[in-house]
C-alpha cells in the first residue's frame, strides 16, 4: 500500500450514523483500502458504543500501549484507544468517558465546554500517531478540523507539522465551530493562530477556517460544491477563504456503499428485485403502506427520507403536500430535526387534505422500505453538497425530484430535458416548481414502459465508490509527491 491514512470523524456507519457523513467514512476507507490505500478510522467511543459493537459481533480490544493523555483547559485528560475491524477497516475507538459520555453525538451549544470533546479527538489522534503513525491524517468537517490547525499553530504539535500531510473534507459549510478567541489559550495554542489569514473569524474563532488555511489539500463532496461554497449564498461567511485557496480545493462525489445499498440482497426488504426483474417492489410497497398503516388505494408514493431542517427545504415540502395530494398522490415522511418541522409535519399529516403521513424519528429499515417502495423521492434541499438519498433511490428503482443545487444537480439529469434523464429537476426555491417538477414525474409516470425504462437507467448506473477513491488515492499521490498515477 503506498500511503497510511487515518481518517479522524465523529461517525462511521454502522457504529455510529446521523447522515451522510456516517455513510461516507462508513464506505470510504473500504474503498480506498482496495485502491491501495492502507485507511484507517479514529472514532469517538462514545458511550455504549463498546457494548452495540459486542452485540454487532464486532470484538473489541485495547490497543497496546493505548494510553494516552492530552492537556486542555488546564488539566490533562487520559484516554485509552480500542481496536476493532468493521468490514476489513481497521476502527480505533478514542476512551475518555467523561467527554463522550453524551450518547448524542454532537454538542448542543457551540461553547468552549460542550466541544472540548472534539477538541481531545482531533489532539487525540496526533498523541495516538505515536502508536500507529499515518502519513496522512484525513479529517472530516468541524469535529475534525482542529487537528490541521493544531499541526500548524499549536505550541506543542506544530513541532510535528513536517511529519504528516492533512487533507480535510467538507461535507457542510452550514456547520464551522465557532468560538471566543480565548478557546486557543484554553487548547494550548500560540497566540499567532488569531491571526486574519489563520483562524481569526469577525472578531471570534473559526475552527473551519483554520482547517482550510492548514490542510495540504481540501476536499469536498461534490464538483458543484467545491464552486458553490466560494460564493456568499453557499460558502456561510468562508467564501473569501475558500476561493482564495481554491488551488487546494476540489470536488469529489461520495459514493455508495454497494453492498449496504442493493435491492437485490438487502436483508431490510421483505423481497429482492433488479433492474431485469422490478416485481420484488410491489412487495415493498405492500409492506411499507402497512407499516405507515393507510390501505393500499394504487396512488403513487411520492417519499421522504432526511434530517427535518431547512437545509432539506422542508418549507417548500410543507407548502407542496396539498398540491401532491391535489395530483391523487401520497406521500409518506420519515425524519427528525427541528421540532417546528416535526410539528408542522406532524399537524400537517392530521388534517387530512394533505394526504401525508409522516413518521418522526431515525429508523433505518424503514428508510429502506421508503427508497424500496416508493415510486418517486421527493429532494427540494435548499443547499447540498452531495446527497445520498437521491443515490440510494437512484440504486432502488425510485424516481428522485430534486432542485439543482450542489450533488444533486450533479447527478440527477431531468428526463424531460434529456434521453439519459434518470430524474426531475427544478431550479427555483419555491413551492410552485418543486410541484410542478413532482407533476411532470406523475405524468411520465403514467406511460409504464417509459418509466421503467428511467427507473433501468438510474438503476444500472455506477453510483459505487469506485471512481472517487480513486479521486482520493490521486490527492493523497500528489501529497506524497508521486504524482496521478
Ligand atoms: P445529510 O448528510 O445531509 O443528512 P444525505 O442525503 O447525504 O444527507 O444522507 C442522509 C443519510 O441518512 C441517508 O443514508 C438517509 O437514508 C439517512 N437518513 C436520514 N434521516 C433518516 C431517518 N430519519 N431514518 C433513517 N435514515 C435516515
């Protein structure tokens, strides 16, 4: 293998999702490992962690000499990092119960105290580069940030800086790590770091920030994002900063997990299908519609799958429903999020009118069910930068009706527009389009030839990680000096 790469994250599916993000550090490394790469993962133990990975069947040991300590806010933190493998990738698993604690993953407040746990990971991660050293740390948004800045302006670790290349991947600008100033004292850092073209931020500290100036090379999800974050709508106040170092910046699209992802051997579904043989769906739907428990009335499924913020344009989604239903469609919701959008689902679904049904929650198997039975995904994200779902429902034979905006516009062409069309596509945020764009869908979908033919295309499409390892491997060549190979 030509590189060591430890990838340093707050999630990793299946030990530990909440998005996209899970899914890609959860894929990724498998893919990198077989381009060559010898990728590693650093991962929070977060509590209760050890005993899902037990009953997962994943074993779990200490690694030797795993202890390890690190000084923040004034005191030192021990921790002790565990092994296990998952799906032939090496997981180290960072100990420290008085910081990962918390089952929920991410903080609740941006303050010094509720993200020192990210502060040990990222510290934690150089400290246990003693144990296995990378050649490469490669970080993923904020909870990783930290480790590029520190490699650059930390009093201690930026002795180590010549030692390792750092790669950092954005998969979302909305979120940065915003802090005072006094939070580099508190993390040991020089007072240099507050400087305009390092980590200084309007006045306060941006972690985000430092992670882009820092990085050897920055990555994010999609071709299309990499430009949009380098405009003012897209780039949340860092835009100046990113296409000032765009030179280090490119797009690269997340992949699928195929082996996860595949409706013709997924354990989820009470039966298979392929592109050759789409019955299994019928199937699908049948069991989906019982379990949101509306009878069977032969009317199009237009489905949900996502976070209920306003990054999914959940507005728009609310403001569509009786428009959907208007078009004799139904449309089932699975997410959670902000509580006015669960609220308003939730109301919403109870009036009747709307024909929704929304269920409120995290639940895997039936977001399978969702991507298996529905027949058309409804995507009208303000802003994304790659996007899954629409890949998963690609891969399952659902129809997505996405805006074009970052990953989507970037892999979902409009089959009214184009013979290759695999999708709808819409640009304006607003209602009036996203429910037009959903009844063009309704329409094809009325010519059953002609739709199976767009569900065959999206179907046999190479959404895998394959090409964009790949990409990766490339970054990581050019880091060591070898050039694309
Ligand atoms: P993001 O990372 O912005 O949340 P993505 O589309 O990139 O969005 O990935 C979302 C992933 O999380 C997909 O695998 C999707 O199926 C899954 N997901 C989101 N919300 C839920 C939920 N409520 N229940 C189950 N899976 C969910």
């Amino acid at each position: 293998m030509f590189a060591r790469v430890l990838h340093v994250a707050p999630e990793m599916a299946p030990l530990v999702k909440l998005g996209g993000l899970g899914d890609v550090v959860g894929s990724l490394p498998k893919a990198l490992r077989s381009a060559d790469v010898d990728a590693r993962v650093f991962l929070p133990c977060y509590a209760g962690l050890r005993e899902r990975l037990a009953a997962m069947g994943f074993p779990c040991l200490p690694v030797d000499g795993g202890e390890l300590h690190v000084a923040l806010n004034w005191r030192v933190y021990d921790g002790r990092v565990w092994e296990t493998v998952v799906g032939g990738v090496p997981v180290y698993l960072l100990d420290q119960p008085e910081l990962f604690g918390d089952p929920q993953v991410y903080p609740r407040e941006s303050t010094l105290g509720a993200t020192l746990p990210f502060a040990f990971l990222s510290l934690g991660a150089l400290e246990f580069a003693r144990i296995w050293k990378p050649d490469i740390f490669h970080v993923h948004d904020w909870p990783g940030g930290l480790l590029p800045a520190a490699l650059a302006w930390h009093r201690h670790y930026r002795s180590l800086q010549q030692e390792y290349d750092t790669v950092l991947t954005i998969h979302n600008m909305a979120h940065q790590w915003i802090l005072a100033p006094g939070a580099l004292e508190a993390w040991g850092f020089a007072r240099d770091a507050f400087a305009l073209d390092r980590m200084e931020f309007f006045g306060s500290l941006n972690v985000l920030k430092g992670a882009i100036v820092a990085s050897d090379a920055v990555t994010t999800v999609s071709p299309r994002y990499s430009w949009e974050i380098q405009t003012s709508q897209g780039g949340f106040g860092l835009h100046g900063v990113l296409a000032e170092h765009r030179g280090k910046l490119s797009g690269i699209l997340n992949g699928l997990d195929d082996e996860l992802w595949n409706p013709e051997a997924d354990p989820l579904l009470p039966a298979p299908y392929s592109f050759q043989d789409l019955s299994g769906k019928a199937r699908c739907r049948q069991l989906l519609l019982e379990r949101f428990g509306v009878e069977d009335d032969d009317k199009p499924l237009l489905v949900f799958v996502g976070r209920l913020v306003e990054q999914k344009g959940v507005d728009i989604l609310l403001a569509s429903l009786e428009a959907f239903a208007r078009m004799e469609a139904r449309t089932l919701i699975l997410g959670s999020g902000h509580a006015v959008f669960e609220n308003a689902l939730r109301d919403a679904a109870s009036r009747g009118g709307s024909a929704a049904c929304v269920r409120v929650g995290y639940d895997e198997e039936l977001a399978h069910l969702l991507y298996a039975g529905g027949d058309i995904l409804l995507m009208p994200s303000l802003f994304e930068p790659c996007g899954l779902s629409q890949l998963i429902a690609l891969r399952y034979g659902t129809i997505p009706v996405v805006r074009a905006v970052g990953g989507l516009a970037d892999t979902v062409i409009d089959a009214d527009g184009s013979p290759d069309g695999n999708g709808f596509v819409f640009s304006d945020y607003a209602p009036h389009e996203f429910s037009h764009a959903t009844w063009r869908a309704l329409v094809r979908r009325r010519d059953a030839a002609g739709w199976a033919q767009i569900q065959r295309r999206g179907m046999t499409q190479d959404y895998s990680w394959h090409h964009s390892a790949i990409a990766y491997a490339d970054v990581y060549r050019k880091l060591r000096g070898m050039g694309n190979m």
